[in-house]
C-alpha cells in the first residue's frame, strides 16, 4: 500500500483554516457593499465598477503569489529549505516593485482610464467611481506583499496563519467602515480608507511573521539580490497565469462598460449580486490553494501516482463542500439582502442572478477553477493559459454582447455568458486532467 504524504487529518489542516480564511476575505466585500448602500445606489455603483477594475490588479498579484507558491511547494517537496526560502524572499521583492509601478500608473491615469472604461455613467456615479479608484489604488503594494507572504505559508501548509491575519485586516475594516460611514459621513471614501489600512496592517503582519518563520522564511540577503534565473522559475508559472487572468479581467472590465449601459438600478443589482457571488465561490477559494500545494510537493518529490490520486480526492472533496456551500448561500439571501437600502426591482434581479451562479458555481466550477490550479501545480501551464484565453473571448465576451445588447437580456445575459464560460473551460481541463500530459510537466 502507497504511503500517503497528506493525511485526511493534514488536509483538514490546510482546509479548515483557509475556508475560514477566504470566508472572511469575502465578507470585506459584503461589508464595503452594505455600507456603502447607505450612501445610495450611485456609490453602490461606483464601488462595484471600479471593484471591477481593481480585480485586474488583485488578480495580477495572486498570479505572482501563485508562481511563487508553485516553486515553493515543489522545493519544499524535493526537501530543499535554503531554494524554498530564496524563492519566496524573491518572490517578496518582485511583488513590492511591481506593485508599486502598477500604484503609481494608475494613481497619474486616474481620470482618464475611468473616463475610457465607464464615461457614459452618470456625474454622481463617476464621481465615486474617481474617489474609489484614487484610495484603493495606494493599496495595491500592500496586497501584493500580502499575498506574497500568504503563498509562503500556504506553500508549507501553514494556512492558519493566513487565517489568523485575514481575522485582524477584517476587524480592522467593518470597524473602520462603520466610522467613515455612520460617524463621519464620509461616503465612498468612509469605506475605501478603511480597506486600506486593513491591507497594510495585514501585510505588516504576515512579512514580519515570514522573516519568523523556522523553516522557509523571508531572508534579507535573498531580498536585496536579483536572481534572474529563480525569477524565471516563478515567471515560468506566473506569467501564463497572470496573462490568462489579466485577459479574463480586461473582459469583465470590458462588460462593466456595458453593464453601466442598463441603468442605475441594474448596475447595483449586479454590484450587490456579485459580492453574494464572492460569497457563494467560496469553496473555489478556500480549495484552489490546496491543490497548488498538495499536487505541487507530490511533483516536487517525485511522486506523480501520489499527485494523480490527489487529484481525484481533492476533486471529490470540493464538489461535495461546493454544492452544499451554494445551497446554503442561495437559501441565506433573501435574508442578505434585508441589510440593504434597495428598491424591491433591484432586489429581485439580485436573486435571479444569485440563483444562476450558485447553480453552476456548485456544479461546473469546481473542474474550470480548481482543476486548473491543480494542473499549473503540476507546470502545466500552457494548456490551461490558453484554454481560459480562449474560453474567455469566444465564449464570455462574445455571448455577453449577443445576450446582454443584441437579445436585450442585460446584466442576466452577462450572466449566462458567464457560466457557459465555466462550462466550457471545465471541458476542456477535465480532458487533459484526464489525458495524463500533466505527469511529464516540470518546474525545479
């Protein structure tokens, strides 16, 4: 009988906490929604649109963190401590400088890039989209070097840690928001300070916990120097990862700008359905990450029969939570939804659309999300770069148009578009899963 290296009780480890984790992430979301109603549909509008954006960046970011994570793992795998805590303290330097020549971009283009992206919205919804984007902006380096420190953790399945962070950056933000909204008035701007301070605060922690840390840790010599070739290493994962996603939130950015086409109250139907969504795709959060360092540390040692069984346990395992996870959210909207100052039309599309995603969020996403993870664990890259690229154009953003304008279906027919995407790349990434080209793939 092959021994196994993740028990039942190690995975529960790493599971466990990053549910919680990612749990709380999301509700950062619902809390900066709900505060916000407050101020009105048009900050409601405003935050949800530049949110959109903003995701470009986020996503970016967690490419990076991904490519270190996966070169971590795979070393950690291979028993290599010294390479693993070179990579991640690279990894910590990448991540700063990047994210600060993508702060400072947006900070000089502010106006402009938000008057290309939504100019046709209203005076009073551009206005807080101007004040959102200029805040959350200065935030950028902070999440980056947040997430840089997350993947070293979760690299070695120290998920906890992450878990006790996001608790702090999340107490920090709803008792920030509280005040800028209910005590200071300060409209979009009461939520949008908050949130940054919360991801300094984080960031803070998790760097100074890295350079702590016994086995892989932040080292000062491995910061100051430029490895070119571990740089590749992580860009090798990376770079794929981060086009596939920039591409994939250039589109959504893209259909913000027909979103903000429909009308106010679709706008904040769709801003309030998607933190439910964020929400709902909670199981795809919490289990992404477990695949990259499970499959990961099996590649890393070698072990290709241990990474292909699990692949099937994981599989299993987050099906089974995701289903369950979508009912429960489904049935708790309504109830979400009282905590909103919304027009009873707004409310009802929100379900509708809540009802949609949480259908093929249970069923499709699993195998278009985590499966993908798995497979760029493995080195995989290519396959899964150009399937979500592919999936992302002639699926998303071509159904979006023909069903949101041309059949007149708005942000619904955006909506459909979306889960056809997922259907189509889980598709696709259940062949090759199942193919095996996976097992001859590479990354240290």
């Amino acid at each position: 009988m092959a021994v196994e290296p993740f028990s039942n009780r190690d995975l529960a480890r790493m599971i466990v906490p990053l549910f919680f984790e990612q749990l709380l992430v999301m509700l950062v979301g619902l809390a900066d929604t709900f505060f916000i109603s407050q101020a009105g549909e048009a900050a409601v509008a405003g935050v949800s649109l530049v949110n959109q954006f903003n995701t470009v960046f986020i996503f970016l970011f967690t490419a990076l963190a991904a490519g270190g994570a996966v070169v971590v793992s795979q070393y950690v795998g291979m028993r290599d401590r010294d390479l693993a805590s070179e990579t991640a303290s690279q990894l910590l330097m990448f991540s700063a400088v990047f994210s600060v020549a993508m702060s400072v971009a947006v900070l000089l283009f502010a106006r402009q890039l938000l008057g290309l992206m939504f100019g046709r919205v209203e005076p009073d919804v551009m206005a807080a989209c101007l004040t959102y984007l200029r805040i959350s902006a200065l935030s950028y380096p902070a999440l980056a070097v947040y997430n840089a420190g997350a993947a070293l953790f979760r690299s070695v399945g120290k998920t906890s840690i992450t878990m006790v962070v996001s608790i702090v950056s999340n107490v920090i933000n709803v008792v920030g928001n509280y005040v800028g909204i209910f005590v200071l008035h300060a409209g979009v701007a009461g939520v949008a300070w908050p949130s940054l301070v919360a991801r300094m605060a984080s960031a803070a922690i998790i760097t100074w916990m890295a350079f702590r840390e016994r086995d892989v840790r932040y080292r000062i010599r491995w910061i100051g120097r430029w490895n070119g070739p571990m740089l590749a290493k992580i860009g090798g994962i990376a770079v794929p990862n981060g086009a596939e996603n920039a591409i994939f939130q250039l589109v959504k950015v893209a259909l913000s700008s027909i979103v903000a086409l429909f009308g106010t109250y679709q706008i904040a139907a769709n801003g309030v359905a998607q933190s439910i969504w964020s929400l709902a795709a909670l199981a795809g959060s919490a289990f992404g990450p477990v695949f990259i360092t499970v499959i990961g540390q099996c590649m890393g040692a070698g072990d290709v029969e241990a990474a292909s069984r699990y692949f099937g346990r994981l599989m299993r395992i987050t099906l089974v939570f995701s289903v369950a996870w979508n009912i429960a959210v489904f049935a708790a909207t309504p109830l979400i939804l009282r905590f909103y100052a919304l027009e009873p039309q707004t409310i009802a599309l929100v379900i509708q659309l809540v009802a949609l995603h949480n259908t093929f969020n249970a069923l499709v996403f699993p195998f278009s999300g985590c499966l993908g993870n798995g497979l760029r664990a493995t080195g995989d890259v290519a396959f899964t770069m150009w399937v979500s690229i592919a999936c992302t154009l002639a699926v998303r953003l071509v159904l979006s148009y023909v069903l949101g304008v041309l059949l007149g279906m708005g942000v619904m027919g955006i909506a459909w578009a979306m889960c056809a995407d997922w259907l189509a790349r889980a598709v696709a990434l259940i062949w090759r899963w199942r193919s095996g080209a996976w097992k001859s793939k590479r990354v240290v």
